[in-house]
C-alpha cells in the first residue's frame, strides 16, 4: 500500500484515542535510550502506535540485523512532528498545502506564525526530527533515517537491506 491509500489508513487510525498497549510501550522503553524515550513519549497516541508497528515490522523484516540504531530509526523517524503540534484535520490541511503549494514553501511558512507555521514545522518533520535526536545523543544511522524518510530512495545513504525494510515498514 502506498500514497493515498497509505494516507488515507493513517489518517482512520489517527481518529482512534490513546497510544499502544502496555505491552509495547514496555518494548519502546527497552529498547530507546533514556533521552529517545522521552521525545517518542512526546509524540501523539496515533504517531506512537505507528511507530511501534513500524519498530515490530522491521524487527520482523531484518531479524538479528534489527540492530537498536535501526529500531530507534523506525520507532522515532516521524520525532519531529511533535513540535507542530497539529491534530489530525490541521495535518489534513498541511498535506494537501504540501501537495498545493510544494515542499519548499513550507521553509517560509516555518519563519511565519500560529497555523501556517506549524504546517512549516510539520512538513519539514524530518530535519526536525533528526536535529532533535542529535541533541538527544541517537546513533547516527538513526538520525540519518529520521532526516532522509521522505527523501527519494536515490538520496538514502543506509545500507540498502536496512533503508528497504525501514521503508516498507513505514510504507506498509
């Protein structure tokens, strides 16, 4: 599945409350370092949720090479929407705006404020993202999956056997 059908079964998952169950939430702890687990503790209950269905499909896809730099890469590549602070219609707008206007709008908007700044912030999620796991300390592959997940394949500097599983993880 991927673009609008994507989009469209995130954004039904977003409607539903609350973050994932204990018992995944205990796995992320584990397997984040102190300071990556505060930021994913940060995010919404929908992007938590993601993140742990993404974080379980790549230790499925890669088995013993699901390293913990590569988990914390799927747990924590959407990080940065946090500071956009946008619920699911505002997100709504911010995609469409995205697909409207294009990517490097949003550069402007960021230097703007209230809603229009917060779609800058969400559309550019992952430089956020990974200035904000920097700042935490994370692994570099970690920070580089973070900023590189919506780059095209061509621009992805991961091994490729980790950067295929990361992705269609996301992308399921």
């Amino acid at each position: 599945m991927g673009g609008a059908a994507h989009l469209t079964r995130r954004f039904f998952d977003s409607l539903k409350r609350g973050g994932p169950a204990e018992g995944d939430r205990v796995w992320v702890e584990e397997t984040l370092s102190e300071a990556e687990y505060g930021l994913w503790r940060r995010m919404t209950g929908a992007d938590r949720r993601h993140s742990v269905q993404v974080g379980q499909d790549v230790e499925r896809i890669l088995g013993n090479e699901a390293t913990p730099p590569v988990l914390a890469a799927a747990l924590l590549h959407d990080v940065g929407k946090i500071d956009a602070d946008l619920g699911t219609w505002g997100r709504v707008i911010a995609t469409l705006s995205a697909k409207v206007a294009g990517r490097d709008a949003a550069k402007l908007w960021i230097k703007s404020s209230g809603f229009t700044r917060k779609v800058g912030l969400y559309l550019h999620h992952p430089e956020i993202g990974a200035d904000m796991l920097e700042l935490a300390g994370s692994d570099p592959l970690t920070v580089s999956w973070t900023e590189e997940h919506h780059r095209p394949a061509e621009e992805w500097t991961l091994p490729p056997e980790i950067t295929a599983a990361l992705n269609e993880a996301d992308n399921d």
